[in-house]
C-alpha cells in the first residue's frame, strides 16, 4: 500500500477531507438530537395510553390540572 | 413506512463513497500540474455540482407545490434546500483550502466560479429568513415555494453566464478548453458524483422520513391528549 505523502499538499488534502466528515459527523448529531426528543415524546404518548387503559382519560385529567 | 428502502440506499451510499475515496487516495495518478492537493477536487467538485442540482430539485418541488397546493412538496423543497445549503458550506470551506494549497490564497474576488457560488449560497441562505418571518403556514409556504422556483431557475442560468465568462484561475472541470481529463481521473471523479449524489438523497429521505414521524407524533398527541404543546410553535420548518 502506497504511503500518503506527508509534505506540504497532505495537510490541505486532510483538512479538506475532514471539513466533510465534521460536516457529516455535526448533522448526524443534530438528527440523533431529534431522534432521542421524538423517543421522548412517544414515551409520553405511551404513558398516556396507558393511563387511558386504567380507567383514566388523559386529555379530561390535562383540563382538571389547568 | 417513510424510510423505505432507506438501509439499501445507506449501505450503497457508503459502498459507493468508499470505493471513489480509495480510488482517489490509491489508484488514481497525481495532477501534472497542482500534483497531490488537486484530490481534493474528487471531494469539492462533486458536492458543488449535486449542491446546486438540489437547489434545483428544491425549484421543481416548489413549483409542484404551487401547482397542487400539496404540503408534502413544500417540505420535500424545503429538506432538498436545507441538505444543500450544508452541502454548499461545505464547497466554499473545502474549495478556499484547495486554493490556499493550489494558488496561495484562501479566496480570489476576481474570481468569477468562486463569486457567484457566494452570491447563490447568501441568495439561499435567505431562505430560511424569509420562512420564519412569515407566521401564517400558508402563506409561509406558498412564499417559500415562489422563492425556490426563482432562486432554482437562477442556479442553472448563473452556471451557464460563469462557465462562459472568460477564465482567470478556476479552472473549467469538464469542459475541453483544458483537454479534459485523463480516463482514470475521469471515471473516480464520477464514481466520486454517483457517491455524493447517493448521499444527498439518502440524507434527503432520512430527514424526510424524520418530519414525518414528527407530524405524525404530533398529531397522535393532538389527538390523544388534545394537547396545545402539540401543535408547532413559529418556526421556519415546514409542518404537515
């Protein structure tokens, strides 16, 4: 396997590859940042099924605590 | 359900990205000229042309939106011009590093390639400006797809007025005022294309796939709990 040069051309070559992976790397994190709000929003929806099975009506016990 | 075939798509997409990048780094032959730092070319070129193809998409979208009054064409323009505004950070970035490497400076203003990319990324960078200031959905939309089908009509004619100007430094990728490329370098660069191109569309869907579930969460709560918090607050994202 050829070495990659290491002279003055390779540190422009990576950082351009890098500004790409950050890039990447930066929006995989804000959709993961969604994913985990959108988890925690079904988790609330479930809960509230839940409640709803036991006898009790979600949206009625929302308007008793406003 | 709105990530079908998104798995494939992904797996293909990283196929395709890892085989061009391999070619780049192992098979293909350094430039006479600019010698190891022209590989950056196989990175920049390909985002700047699916970058400006997706500004394009997001006009076709828009102008399917103005035509059929449909939501989900305003949101289909809305991800296509928000994926490609990151792709186009992205070529500005990576092309003032080639041409720091290449020409010794970061950005050349007589430049006509470099300028009008500028002006289509700020004209872009309006979009979502204009999206936020409008409260009302409707109008927020109607506007914004009348905005992507002008500013998507002015990408192409702005292309075809720079390649036509006459040249300082940029040099001219595929045109044959230069010779063209060499076989080799011509077919990793378009495998470097097909990849970047994959890659928007798989992004595209993901994103696409995510609002969705989001609207659709949304209206689960809305229904559920009749739940005010359900509904979006002003925001310059599109909502179903």
């Amino acid at each position: 396997m050829p070495a990659l040069p290491l002279d003055e051309a390779g540190k422009y070559v990576a950082a351009a590859f890098l500004v790409f992976l950050a890039l990447l790397l930066i929006y995989v994190a804000i959709m993961a940042g969604r994913l985990s709000r959108l988890e925690r929003e079904l988790g609330e929806l479930h809960e509230a099924l839940d409640r709803r099975d036991a006898g009790h009506d979600p949206a009625r016990d929302r308007e008793h605590v406003a | 359900m709105h990530g079908k075939g998104l798995r494939t798509l992904a797996l293909l997409t990283a196929l395709t990205l890892t085989a061009a990048y391999a070619l780049v780094f192992f098979w293909t032959p350094n430039d006479a000229d600019q010698g190891f730092v022209q590989k950056i070319f196989y990175l920049h070129v390909p985002m700047a042309i699916v970058a400006l193809c997706g500004f394009v998409a997001g006009g076709i979208f828009g102008a399917m939106h103005l035509r059929t009054r449909d939501g989900r064409w305003d949101l289909r323009a809305y991800v296509a011009i928000h994926l490609s505004q990151i792709l186009a950070v992205g070529v500005l970035v990576t092309g003032s590093i080639w041409a720091k490497g290449a020409w010794g400076h970061w950005w050349l203003w007589d430049e006509p390639m470099l300028v009008s990319f500028l002006i289509v990324f700020l004209l872009y960078a309006t979009y979502q400006v204009l999206r936020f200031s409008i409260e009302d959905r409707e109008r927020q939309a109607r506007y914004a797809s009348v905005f992507a089908v002008l500013a998507g009509a002015f990408v192409p004619i702005n292309f075809a007025v720079v390649r036509m100007a006459e040249s300082y430094v940029h040099p001219r990728t595929l045109g044959t005022t230069t010779g063209g490329m060499p076989g080799e370098m011509m077919l990793t660069f378009l495998i470097a294309l097909a990849g970047m191109a994959l890659l928007f569309v798989t992004l595209w869907k993901y994103e696409m796939a995510s609002k969705n579930a989001v609207a659709e969460v949304r209206a689960l709560r809305l229904r559920l709990l009749g739940d005010d918090d359900a509904l979006p607050r002003r925001t310059a994202a599109p909502t179903l």
